[in-house]
C-alpha cells in the first residue's frame, strides 16, 4: 500500500486480521485470508496494477483493504498486470471459496 494513501491508524484496528506482512524500499506487502462471499471492493486500472478505488461498507476487508492499495495477488495467482475488470471477474470467480487468501 502507499502510505500516503492510507490512514495507518484504521488498519492498525484490524492488525489481528493480516496473517503475513514483508517489506522493501518503497512497498508493504500484506497477506490477508479473506472469508467466501464478494470482497465489495471498486479496482480501479493503473500502471502500478490494479487499484483500490473504494471499499464497501458492507465489505468483510473493510479496514483491511483500503483506497490506494495495489492488489498483486489472489490466491497465490499474481494479479499486478490485470486490468480492472479482469481482477474484478477474477475475484467474482472465487466468491465461493470457503477462503480466499489476497
């Protein structure tokens, strides 16, 4: 995620729920298993890769997941180079899994 783009203090309140975070010189990779069911998330399309616009209100990543953050992967599945509604068809296939791990 970009820090600028975050208030690190809501997701500091769902710190409970990352199972893995890693690091380099200008990103933060954070692992999260997410339960069955729409993530409720708006990706928008930028050359980083696919794009959180929004997060639902109704989403169970709310907090988790927030406007600015780079999605790069699904279930082990790299999604850097999927365009908005490709990650978004992509993460509607998989709705159903008991889990989802992104």
């Amino acid at each position: 995620y970009n820090d600028d783009a975050v208030d690190r203090n809501e997701r500091n309140n769902y710190s409970s729920a990352i199972s893995s975070i890693t690091s380099g010189d200008n990103y933060v990779t954070i692992e999260h298993i997410c339960p069955s069911g729409p993530l409720g998330l708006i990706i928008d399309t930028s050359t980083k890769g696919p794009i959180v616009h929004s997060v639902k209100s109704s989403s169970s990543v709310k907090g988790f997941i927030l406007p600015g953050d780079i999605i790069v992967g699904l279930d082990g599945k790299d999604t850097s180079s999927m365009t908005a509604p490709m990650i978004t068809s992509y993460m509607a296939s998989k709705a159903q899994q008991q889990q989802r791990r992104i």
